[in-house]
C-alpha cells in the first residue's frame, strides 16, 4: 500500500523474545531433538518470528546450526484448526517430489516436550517480502519474482498427488462446498460483531458454487509473503505456511492468491498488502490479467470462468480466516502482537466479497 506505514516491513519479518504465554523449557526439548534428529546439537535458544498469525513459528539456533520450528498453540483452539501434523506430511511429500519447501525433520506429538505438538524443519536462508509492489527491487527483478511465483503456484497444481503419496489427504469432489461450510462455522464459532454481508454470503455461497474445476494439492494461503525467495536471485527457494494445505479445486486456490491485485486498501497499513493502485507497467508487475494468462499456459487451462464467484468465495473466506484471529484474541490463544488489528480488516473484506457475489449474480 503506498500510505502504509514504512516501518511496515520491519513490523512483520525478523524475530523477537518468545512472550511467557508461548515460552517452552528449551533445555528438555534439545534433550528430546538430540535424540530424535540425527545431527542435532544442544544446547538452543529460541526467539519468535514476529510474522505469522496461526501457529507459532520460532528460529532455532542451536551448537548444531539454524532450524524453524512450528508449534500448535495453546489453550482453546477451533475444531480441525492449527493442524501442524498435516502440514509436517504434505511439506514431506513436496520435499521428496522436488518442490521448493523446507527439508522437514520430525514431527512430536507428545505435549510433554515443548508445550503443544511440534515439527522442526530447516532453515532457509532468504529473503521474505511483505508488500506485493516489492520496493526493493528494480522493474526487471520484479517482472522475474512474479513469473518465479507464478511457476510455483502452477508447479504446485500439476503435481500428481497420488504419487506423491496424499491420495487420502483430502477429498478431491466438493472442496469449494467444504470450505464454505467449514469457514461459516469457523466464523460463527468466533464472531464479535453482527455483519450483514456476512449472513448474506453464508446464505448465498453454498448454492452459487460452480462444478469442481479439477483436483489437485491446495496450498491455501499462497501469497507473496509465505515463501522464501533466494538472497541475489528471482527464485523461490521455500514455500512456508502449509497449515489450510488439502487435496481440493486448483482454482479455488489460485483465485485466493490473484486478490493480492483486487484487495481493498486498509488505511491503518495493517493485513493483506495490494496491487490497487499502483502502476504495475511502469513497476514491471503483470496485470491481473497477464497473471491469469501465464498461469492457464503453464496448467493447460483455457481460462478461469466464474471468476466473480471465486473472488467473492475467497474473501469471504479471508474474511472469516481474519475473524478467526480476531476471536483467538478474546480468548488469549492469538500469537502475533498484530492480530488485534485484524478486527478491522473483517468487514471491509466482507463487503468486498458481497460486491462481487452481485457481479456473480447474488440478489
């Protein structure tokens, strides 16, 4: 966003002191890790990344070397939520397919050793960028950083899941149809305030939803900010964030990921960043359009029709993910110092998904 703070980046990247309610004793989990990682050396120091709104995600400095290691958090969770153990499985079965995630190491399932149930994966050295219109960069770095993502979301959807070993990883039929329900119950199960468009959504949605428009890995939260791109060069090293990952509707998912040019400019610099506004030609970024082209090129797609609605499924959706946070602050479980400003990213999401469910044909 052009009026966001600039200290923004900062904000979100980069770690700070684990706060008391996420601390672990550090001592008896490099006890556990030196035994359960073939290499691993204590002792460790923790710190918490700031970014991050679901499970906690620490950087692991140990006598061995750097690990990240991602936790459930504590205390009242929504059902089906904060499922580290399948983002531990597909981020497995992605490594040894060749795509570009983190080399995960183990997975524990035992509270007693840090808290909650855990995985320890590498560490990737890189860069993480915040904000979509990549000021850092010159025009020709930019133009290549969005082909590179453009080629990961696309490799990612032509993977053969069965192959890969999560044929039962998640129902290939229905995924739009699940997700309405799921994300409508995880809304209601948090809500704080009354939203029209909301209830209006929730109505409509499970009625509008177009034919399933193939299956295949689902990231669920692909965007810009949740991978690692390499030091010097326009290459995705590492993909993070599998946490919402299933077997469901590549479009579903790569519809998600095109709002970042379509997004409503919150004025607090707070959430989701966006393309609105910007001169993406005189930036080297594709349009919404020339995005939508290159990708269809690389899975064999003639094009994504019902568009509206996907956009109208996704921030709804988004909406409801935001919500989530929100009600995860009520109830103290929230781990990132940020996810109070959520609260006001929720219902101008909400309009937004009204307005193109209209578009859609929404009365």
């Amino acid at each position: 966003m052009t009026d966001a703070p600039l200290d923004r980046q900062a904000a979100f990247s980069g770690t700070k002191e684990v706060p008391d309610a996420l601390r672990f004793d550090e001592a008896r989990l490099a006890r556990w890790l030196e035994e359960a990682v073939p290499g691993f050396r204590g002792p460790l120091t923790a710190h918490q990344f700031k970014g991050g709104q679901s499970n906690p995600t620490y950087l692991i400095e140990a006598a061995s070397g750097k690990y990240v290691l991602r936790r459930k958090p504590p205390g009242r969770l929504l059902p089906s939520a904060h499922a580290v153990d399948r983002e531990f499985r597909v981020i497995s079965a992605l490594h040894d397919a060749g795509f570009p995630v983190a080399r995960p190491l183990v997975l524990c399932d035992d509270d007693s050793v840090a808290g909650t149930m855990f995985y320890l994966m590498d560490f990737v050295e890189g860069r993480v960028y915040w904000m979509p219109d990549l000021p850092d960069c010159d025009r020709a770095e930019r133009a290549a950083i969005y082909d590179a993502m453009n080629d990961t979301i696309a490799r990612l959807h032509t993977i053969d899941y069965q192959a890969a070993g999560l044929a039962d990883f998640g129902k290939p039929a229905g995924y739009i149809a699940r997700q309405i329900k799921r994300w409508s119950q995880q809304y209601l199960a948090s809500q704080t305030s009354d939203i029209a468009e909301m209830d209006r959504l929730m109505a409509w949605l499970p009625g509008a939803a177009p034919p399933d428009a193939g299956a295949s890995i689902v990231h669920g939260d692909f965007r810009l900010d949740n991978m690692i791109l390499d030091p010097v060069a326009p290459k995705v090293l590492a993909v993070l964030d599998w946490e919402l990952a299933t077997i469901g509707d590549p479009v579903g998912d790569f519809t998600y990921h095109l709002m970042q040019w379509i997004m409503p400019r919150n004025r607090d610099g707070a959430g989701t960043g966006t393309l609105v506004d910007f001169d993406l030609e005189a930036l080297g970024i594709p349009t919404l359009e020339q995005y939508i082209a290159r990708y269809c090129e690389r899975t064999g797609r003639t094009g994504i029709p019902d568009i509206d609605f996907y956009f109208a499924y996704n921030f709804f959706r988004l909406a409801a993910i935001l919500q989530g946070i929100v009600g995860r602050v009520r109830d103290g479980t929230a781990s990132n110092a940020n996810a109070a400003a959520m609260v006001s990213q929720v219902r101008p999401l909400a309009e937004t998904a009204w307005r193109f469910a209209e578009r859609a044909g929404a009365r």
